[in-house]
C-alpha cells in the first residue's frame, strides 16, 4: 500500500495505539499530523525515523473551536485531510451510581463527540477530492458491556452506531468509514489496570495473566502494530467495499 502523497490525521497518537497507526501509516508514505499530551518530541521523533513527513497540533479533543483549528492546521499544514483516524480516549471506572458527572461529561466528549466534530469538518474536503478514508478506533466496548465502565462503553457503542451512519451517508462516494474495536493492548491505560491489581497481591506476571484470562482467550496483548496494519488495510483499494464494519481484533473476546 503506497500512501504517499495522502495526509492523515491520528488524534490522541503521542503514545500507545495512536502512535503505533501513525508510524505505520507514515512507512506507507503518508504525511501525518498527530495529536495528544503525551512525550511529543519521542512521538515525533519515532515517526519521524519511518522517513515520514509529521507535524504536531495540541488541540483538546473536548473542544469543538479546538478541534476546528485542528482540522485547519491539518490542512493549512499539508492542503488536504486525506485519512481520519480518530484514536483520543480516556477512561474512567466507577459503578453507575458513585460515577462522577465531570467524568462521564469528558469522557463522552473526548470519546464520542470528538470523532462527530473531526468528521462533519474533514467530509466536505474528501468529497471535494473525491477520496477519503475515516477509522474510528472503537473497542470490543463498542460491542458488548463490562461493569464499571458505564461511560467509556456508552462512548464506544456510540462510535460504532456513528460510523455506520457516516458509512451510509459515504456509500456512494469513493470514501469509506469503519470501525476498529480492539481488546486488551498494553496501552498506558491498561497498564495502569495491571498496576492497580499487582497492588493487591504484589505479583506483576499473575495481574497481567487474570486480566487477559477474564476477557481475552489467546492470552496475549493485540498490539499497536497489528492495528496499525490492520487501518493500512482498511486504507487499501482492496477495502473499498468495507463500509460501516465494526471490526474486533481481540484475541478471541467476542467469539465466547
């Protein structure tokens, strides 16, 4: 697959999932714009080291005026938003009832409102060009529930019904919209996870081990680079006909 001379966009991709996509897609000779608040200059520099083209835009994905002048730096930056990829996510983990509202109010915005916002404002550009591609990177969350995690699942669920609609609005044109929907990846959310419960017992290999056993069967992380192939893929010509897919790669999660 030869990106060269389309401009994508990964928010939230300074580290973990993001990262990992945006490396691949500038291997693939993409010029990149990446997001986030994580070690900028270490992101910038490991996609830099793919010989790719990269820029970086701070923007608070919460922020819709934010967001806009994401969009247009993108644009301004390389003169087109060729490939979306909208990766920002945050987490939090409360029952129902002792969740607290600021929480659920930033998690829906960085989850779910963000990916609306980047969309309505990169369509009208594609459709100019005639080409286009837009992920959503969801989660098996978009899919099925897990307590505790009321508003990070109502999110992801409303990233899969989003991209169907999109895909619909799309279904004539030459772009395409689709989710990702990973399980476990050793991102630094879920290490925090691992942490919490090595806290418990003080065994780091056992935390890591229970936490894939209760979801994942193959025991094993999906990682950064297999979704980074994974959204090369759904780049490809060879997938103009996946329209709305909600596609878990989890190790087995959704198969049980």
């Amino acid at each position: 697959m030869n990106l060269a001379g389309k401009t994508a966009l990964v928010t939230g991709s300074t580290s973990g999932i993001g990262l990992g996509i945006a490396c691949r897609l500038a291997m693939a000779g993409a010029n990149l714009v990446i997001n986030g608040f994580g070690d900028v200059e270490q992101a910038l520099g490991a996609v830099r080291r793919t010989g790719g083209q990269v820029r970086h835009h701070p923007a608070d994905m919460s922020d819709p005026e934010e967001i806009a002048a994401l969009v247009a730096f993108v644009e301004s930056e390389f003169g087109a938003l060729d490939i979306l990829i909208n990766n920002a996510g945050i987490q939090h983990v409360a029952p129902v009832d002792e969740f607290p509202v600021e929480r659920w109010d930033s998690i829906i915005a960085i989850n779910l409102s963000s990916t609306f916002h980047t969309t309505r404002l990169a369509l009208p550009g594609m459709r100019k060009r005639g080409w286009g591609r837009i992920i959503n990177i969801a989660s098996v969350h978009g899919l099925v529930g897990s307590a505790g995690k009321a508003a990070y699942v109502a999110a992801k669920h409303g990233v899969v019904g989003l991209t169907k609609v999109i895909a619909l609005e799309t279904a004539r044109e030459a772009i395409t919209c689709n989710a990702i929907c990973p399980g476990w990846v050793l991102t630094p959310l879920v290490q925090q996870q691992i942490d919490d419960r090595a806290q418990a017992d003080g065994d780091r290999l056992r935390a890591r081990h229970d936490l894939l056993a209760e979801k994942q069967p193959s025991l094993e992380f999906v990682t950064p680079e297999q979704l980074g192939e994974l959204t090369l893929y759904l780049c490809s010509d060879a997938a103009a006909q996946v329209r709305g897919v909600a596609w878990n790669i989890d190790g087995g999660w959704i198969a049980q």
